[in-house]
C-alpha cells in the first residue's frame, strides 16, 4: 500500500522528514509514522526492561494518536498553498441553501482563487519584504489582536453593570452646565402649517383659522383636515429651516429669511399647492440650542461619560486585583 518507501531503523535523523510526509501522503504516511514509533518505543522498553503494564499503556497512546491523525485526515481539502490547507468546511458556511449547483460552483472557484492569491501574497511579502517592515507589521498586529480582545471583554463587562436610565432632572442639570457647548449651526423654527390643494374654494377661511388658532379654529381644521394635502399643527416643535424648506417646496435658502421670522404668517404658491404658515418663533445660528432639540444628544453624552468613567473603574479594579493576587508586579529600576 505504502509502495515505494521503505521502513527501516535509520529514521532517527530523518524524523522531521517523515512529519513532512505524512502531512503531503497522508494515510499512508500515518502508517509509517505509527511503525516507527512503536519500533523506536520497543526497543527502548526493551533496554529499561519496562514491564507488559507500561508497554500496554504506550500502545494505548499510540493508537489514540493515530484516532486523531485518521480524525484530521477526514477532513476534504479543496486547496493547497505551501503548507498551508483550504478545507471545504471552512466555506460550508458561505454557500447558502438556496444557492444552484452552478452558481456554488462558480463561487467555489472564484472563492479558491482570491484564497490563494491572497495565500501567495502573503508567503510572498514574508521573503521579500525587509526584516524591519515584518516586524512593524506584527507588532501592529498583536496590537489590534489585544486591542479587539480587551475591547469586546470591556463592553461584555460593562453592558452587564450599565446604567441607561436618565432623568429629566439630571439632563437638564448638564443641559444647564453645558448649554454654551450646544449652539446651533443651522436657523431652527417653531411653526403650523397647511398644504392646500389649487384651486381651494375656501382658502382665505382655512388662512386666518390657521393664524388665529383658537379651539374653535382648531376644532373647524380638524374637521375638514381630510381635504388638505399636508398639515402640521405642533408649533411646539423645534424644526430645522433645511426641513421646512423641504416640506414647503416654494421656500428657499434665498428667501428663507423673508418668510421664516417670529410671529410671521406666510401664503405662498407653485404649481403644486398653495401653503398656508404662521412661524411662532425662531433661532438663529449660534444661539444656544433648546433642551428639547438637543436633549437625545445630551442622553448620549451623558452614557458615553458614564461608559467611559465605568471603564476606568473597572481597569482600575483589574490592576488592584491583580496586584492582590500577586498576578502583577512592577519590579523597581535602577
């Protein structure tokens, strides 16, 4: 079975030899290797006069070895590239149930040749690039390999212990403390609006309703509110300038600052619509931005610093266990 290679006691010097041929002629090699070393073993035993019970649990060994040499050797590989294996099961994964026989395997082609250009590269750049450069790129590489590890540990041990609940009361203390950091870059309005379709037959009604607003006017719009094509009654509301002017296709960056001012009633028109508003107040850039505006920014500040002061913590609790435990220590320099 093993045509072509012969077994003698010679292999003393010759057994790294024999690793690289079980890993290139698998099974048969196996074979080799287990003769070997149970003739190796004999001899020995035979020399220290070990007894039947030390022999009988060698063997044992010897045949758990060679369960896992034919345990590795089950596995398919689909590729080689030096020593290095591409297995089927490493892309079982990748090929969906759903997939067609040739599509799976044009995938498996194409799969095999990135892997081995990639493969080839890689044996490629360690011979040709110069000692310096390898060593820069490992250590860069142990760093992002500790870094990845420490991180995700860090964020299991904090999602465990985290507070996520805030306030009201604590965000508008650090809204009041921190107010000067959150000034607006865009105009911010406060305004109610209607959309109506042309040619309305009651659009001056719905226009001073809409800007005198009283629980009349607003019980009167809701009730026709059907026939409008947009409307927005929350004038409490801080929105942007860039928003209105997409919703009110007439306004522009141009001319928003004659139509958008406190207190202003506007009716404009395009072929569209006609647009009905009454602006109730407005901010301007640089102008400190309202807590309702800023509030879902300030609850992500606020859990960043206390994730960050929770890592402190728990790095600081790290060092002092450790050091209790005697697992660090720092020794003095001279």
């Amino acid at each position: 079975m093993c045509k072509g290679i012969t077994i003698n006691r010679e292999f003393d010097n010759k057994r790294l030899k024999i690793v690289d041929f079980y890993q290139k002629l698998g099974t048969c090699t196996a074979l080799l290797i287990s003769y070997f070393c149970i003739m190796n073993l004999y001899h020995f035993l035979k020399r220290k006069s070990a007894s039947f019970l030390v022999l009988t649990f060698v063997l044992s060994l010897l045949v758990s070895c060679d369960m896992l040499f034919k345990k590795e050797l089950t596995k398919q590989p689909l590729a080689r590239v030096g020593n290095t294996y591409l297995y089927k099961e490493d892309i079982s994964e990748l090929l969906k149930n759903n997939i067609s026989k040739e599509d799976s395997a044009s995938f498996v082609t194409n799969y095999i040749n990135t892997w081995a250009t990639k493969q080839l590269l890689l044996s490629k750049s360690k011979i040709n690039l110069p000692e310096e450069k390898l060593n820069e790129f490992n250590a860069l590489i142990a760093n992002y390999k500790t870094d990845l590890y420490t991180r995700a540990y860090k964020e299991a041990l904090v999602s465990k212990v985290e507070d996520t609940v805030i306030s009201d009361a604590e965000l508008s203390a650090f809204y009041e403390i921190e107010k000067e950091n959150f000034k607006l870059n865009e105009k911010l309005v406060q305004l109610r609006f209607i959309e109506l379709p042309i040619g309305f037959l009651n659009k001056e009604d719905i226009a001073l309703r809409l800007n005198r607003f009283n629980e009349n006017d607003v019980e009167f719009l809701d009730s026709i509110s059907i026939q409008f094509k947009k409307i927005n009654y929350n004038d409490s509301i801080w929105v942007k300038a860039s928003r209105v002017i997409h919703e009110i296709s007439p306004l522009t960056f141009e001319n928003e600052d004659r139509y958008l001012k406190k207190s202003q009633f506007f009716e404009l028109q395009d072929s569209l619509g006609v647009y009905l508003a009454k602006v109730s107040n407005v901010l301007n850039p640089n102008d400190i931005s309202p807590l309702s505006f800023i509030k879902p920014t300030i609850k992500q500040v606020v859990l960043n610093r206390r994730r960050l002061a929770l890592i402190r913590k728990l790095e600081t609790e790290i060092i002092d266990d450790a050091i209790k435990d005697k697992e660090f220590q720092v020794y003095g320099q001279d």
